[in-house]
C-alpha cells in the first residue's frame, strides 16, 4: 500500500502489516471516539488538592481548564490534569484543583461536562500519574461486506500480534495534522537559522489550509510585511500574529519572536525535528528487515520502570554475550529495543542498529551539537533514546453501520502506554490520508 504523502513528509513511509486497508473514516460522532485514563493514583479524604473524574464530550482541555478558572474566579495553575485529551471525544480522566472546597464544584454547570469528587490528596494530578489510556474507537463508513471488513480485520490484528505491536512512530499531531511544518521549524533552529525558521512557521502555508490564509501566507512569505500581514491573517492565527507584532517592535530579533509564544509550543519545534529523524530510523530498521521486537547485537535496549513502563534512563548496549539473554527479556515486556531522539550528547548504537542510525543523521547532515541552542536554552537536548515499538492488543467487533447505509463499521478496544499516538495503530487498520483520522 502507497503510504499518504503528508506521512511521507514527517517521515513515515511503510506500513508494518502487508494487508489492504479499510479505508473508513473516525469521529462522524463524538462518540464513536472515547478515552479512558489510566491512572495509579488512589485519593483521601485529606490534602490541598481537590480530585475529580472529568468526562467531557467535545471539549478541548485547555479551553476547559480556562473555562473552569473563570467560573471558579480562580487562577488556571490552579487547575492540573494528567495529560491533554482529543476534542473530538468522549474522554475520562482525573483532574485536581488547589486550595478549594468540594461545595464550590456545585457552581459548574457547563453543556457536556460532568465533574464527580473522587476525594483529597496532597499532591496535584500530575503527568507522572498517568499510564496509559484505554481507547474504544469506531470506523464507519467502510465499503466493504461485514465478512470482507472482518476477515480483513482479522488478518491486520494478526499481523500485529506476531509483530508484537506496531512501529512507535510519532504521529502527524505532533508536527500539526493541516499544517505539519513543526519539524521544519525545528531543524532550522537547529541549524542556527532563527529567520529561516521563524519564516516557516509564520508564512509556509500547506494544501489543506483554506485560500484566504494561503493567500495571506504567500504574501508575507514574497514581501515580509508584518504590518500588512497583521491586517490579512485570521484572527485564529494568534501565534503568528504574536510572532509578527514582535518583529514589527523588534526588527530582525528572529529569536525571540519564538519567545513570545507558549514555552510548550516552541519547545515542541526541537521535539519535532528530532520526532522525524527518528520516524525515519525505524522505517529504515524496517526496511532493512530488522524486527522491532527482537535485539540485535548493537541494539541499546532500556528496562521497564516500577509500573511496568518502558524507561529510557534506564538503556544497555545489547553484546554477543547478552544477545540471548537481552531477547528473552523483551519476550517478557521487561526489556524493549529503542531508536534516538538525537541531541547533543546522543547515545548511538552499535554494529547494524548503529550503522542505520548514522547513515540517516548523515544523509540528513543533522549537526548534532546544532542541539545546544544558547540563544533559547530551553530549546536545548541532549537527546534521549524511545522504545521503537508500540505493545498493542486489539480487539474488535464488525456489525452495520447505522449512520451510513449499507456501508460497515468496525469497533477497536485496545490500551496504550502514555506518550504515544491512538492514530499510529489505526492506521495500519485504515491505510488512508491521516485527515480522514483527524
């Protein structure tokens, strides 16, 4: 199967199942897309933090949390969660508030909210307190019989198991599902071109953005009018127009243009570029037949942590003499294989793994000390090795699809680890242009 070209962009270009795709499309209904944390996290009746399960239907966190700040007149930092959830969803999770008492939640009432006390702690819902999420996702409108969707279900889901889960690759959401340019952005930082990148992110435009902001884009991008642009950009474009009223008062300060943006967003332009180097490595490993469950001699593996999670603090170079021994551990889920996030002070692996991993830094002439970002040290990394596979279980169900006539729907129940992407198993499933999972 031909691999969409915006994954080929971000550095996808394989599939890991030989099977055809479903094709189908997610979310027609809010509901056809639920999220369940999974948390360890058990709470009293004692503590400054007030806990409560959320469930919200359609909701963007950040926009809740907001929200909620203003209902509650008190400051957002006041409000954590464990992690941000899909908009476009039926999600669960565990929210914590400081400083406030159970009565105050009485004054919520917001459409497709439900907030339900779980009790007190001493401690904030933190990312640290989550594990992983449980997903129930439906498929609709796919062409084919029931028995043609289930016999083609069947095969795809067989194909993972003997793989023992699917590539963990980064997802389109990380470099921006209309416009993924956020690994652009960052290899320019990296390079030490704050222009060039801070030009990318402000006045690249991409097909899938509507004319009007094309159009505005394009005119920036040939004349570098700020001014003008501020006049001609959408309002919703908030993060560009802040970039580009910062140049207006501050000509050529390319830098800290990215400084008026949030710390999370422009740090994400540096995760990003290292997302795709390593997106490539795993494609290359794949294509060279190597498999992703099992080490080879020059593999850096790490070691599960107290919860049973990968932890990448943790790493071994795996030898002759351990070959043997490291494979039976990751058969066992306590060792698994990893791929770099490269940085600055990069660990590479050795013999074949570490070959593939430095002919692509290589091919990309990625200047690895480019890292080390004195201009926003925040920016900076030293790099970190990721497991290069996803663990992943699914079941599913087929029956008709009552939205779309004569068509199939598929329903997928599986679990993943925290950090990692829902749509990177749907796709092996669906084999379609990643906006038609967005």
């Amino acid at each position: 199967m031909q691999v969409p070209e915006i994954e080929k962009q971000i550095g996808i270009d394989i599939y890991s199942t030989g099977t055809d795709g479903l094709g189908g499309q997610l979310r027609q209904e809010v509901e056809d897309f639920i999220v369940k944390e999974i948390t360890n996290r058990e709470e009293g009746t004692e503590g400054k933090y007030l806990v409560l399960e959320l469930i919200k239907h359609d909701w963007d966190t950040h926009h809740l949390t907001r929200t909620l700040s203003k209902i509650l007149q008190i400051s957002q930092k006041r409000i954590s969660v464990a992690g941000t959830k899909d908009k476009r969803a039926l999600t669960t999770q565990k929210i914590s508030i400081f400083d406030i008492d159970a009565s105050e939640i009485e004054k919520i009432h917001l459409k497709d909210i439900e907030l339900k006390v779980l009790g007190r702690s001493r401690k904030s819902v933190e990312l640290g307190d989550l594990w992983g999420n449980e997903f129930i996702i439906t498929i609709r409108d796919i062409a084919g019989s029931l028995e043609e969707t289930g016999d083609l279900l069947e095969k795809t889901t067989n194909d993972i198991l003997i793989q023992g889960g699917v590539p963990n690759f980064f997802g389109v959401q990380r470099f921006g599902s209309v416009r993924p340019v956020t690994h652009l952005v960052g290899k320019a930082i990296v390079e030490g071109d704050f222009e060039k990148a801070a030009l990318l992110y402000i006045a690249d435009s991409f097909p899938a953005e509507p004319e009007e902001t094309k159009k505005a884009r394009q005119s920036v991008k040939e004349t570098r009018d700020f001014k003008e642009g501020l006049k001609t950009y959408p309002l919703r474009l908030g993060h560009e127009r802040a970039m580009m009223n910062h140049l207006i008062a501050n000509p050529d300060d390319f830098a800290g243009s990215f400084l008026v943006l949030p710390k999370n967003l422009y740090r994400m332009f540096v995760h990003g570029y290292q997302s795709y180097i390593y997106n490539i490595i795993i494609c290359r490993r794949i294509e060279k037949g190597i498999p992703l469950n099992q080490a080879v001699e020059g593999d850096i593996v790490c070691f599960k942590n107290d919860v049973g999670l990968p932890d990448s603090s943790k790493t071994e170079k795996v030898t002759a003499e351990t070959v043997n021994a490291m494979n039976r551990l990751i058969k066992r889920n306590r060792a698994f294989i990893t791929a770099p996030l490269p940085g600055y002070n990069t660990e590479f692996a050795s013999g074949i793994p570490g070959e593939i991993e430095q002919e692509v830094i290589q091919e990309l002439k990625v200047p690895l000390t480019g890292f080390n970002i004195e201009e926003i040290p925040e920016m900076s990394s030293k790099g970190i090795r990721r497991e290069v596979l996803l663990q992943v279980e699914p079941k599913f169900e087929v029956a008709e699809d009552e939205l779309n006539p004569g068509k199939s729907k598929a329903v997928l129940k599986f679990m993943l680890p925290k950090g990692s992407y829902a749509t990177t198993v749907l796709r092996e499933y669906m084999k379609v242009d990643p906006l038609q999972m967005s």
